[in-house]
C-alpha cells in the first residue's frame, strides 16, 4: 500500500474514526520520543555533557531561577520597546 493510498483511506475514515488514529499516531511518536530521550539521558547517552554542564553551572551558583529569567525578560522587553 502506498501513502497516497493511506491518505486517501484515512481521508475516506468518519471524523470520529480520524481522531482515534490521530490519537494512536501521537502516542506512538510520543513512545519513540520517550525512548530516545532515555537513552540520551542514561550514562553515556549524547544529553549527558548538557546534563553535566547544568548541574556544573547550578552548583557554581551561575544559574537564576526561572521566575528569575522572566523577570528580567520582561524588563529587557520593556526596555527595548523604549
């Protein structure tokens, strides 16, 4: 079956029946994105050297909380539009 074949069949598909597969479609890439963010963030995965630096930088005391950040958006943006 081609792609154009599944389009066409899932366009032929009852609203309802639309939303049920477009609910299990995300769920399966949700399962996959999952996954691959485990794996990136487990010992030795490529999410660990940002991990590392985070937690380097929070115990160096280089970081700001996050209301913090707003904050000092929302002062910048008001600045800016001066």
């Amino acid at each position: 079956m081609t792609i154009e074949a599944i389009k066409s069949a899932i366009a032929a598909l009852p609203l309802e029946e639309r939303h049920s597969l477009a609910s299990w479609l995300n769920e399966l890439e949700y399962d996959d994105w999952d996954k691959q963010m485990v794996q990136d963030f487990s010992p030795g995965g490529r999410g660990m050297t940002l991990a590392d630096k985070v937690k380097r930088e929070i115990a160096e005391g280089k970081t700001i909380s996050l209301l913090e950040g707003c904050d000092l958006a929302k002062t910048s943006r008001r600045q800016s539009h001066q």
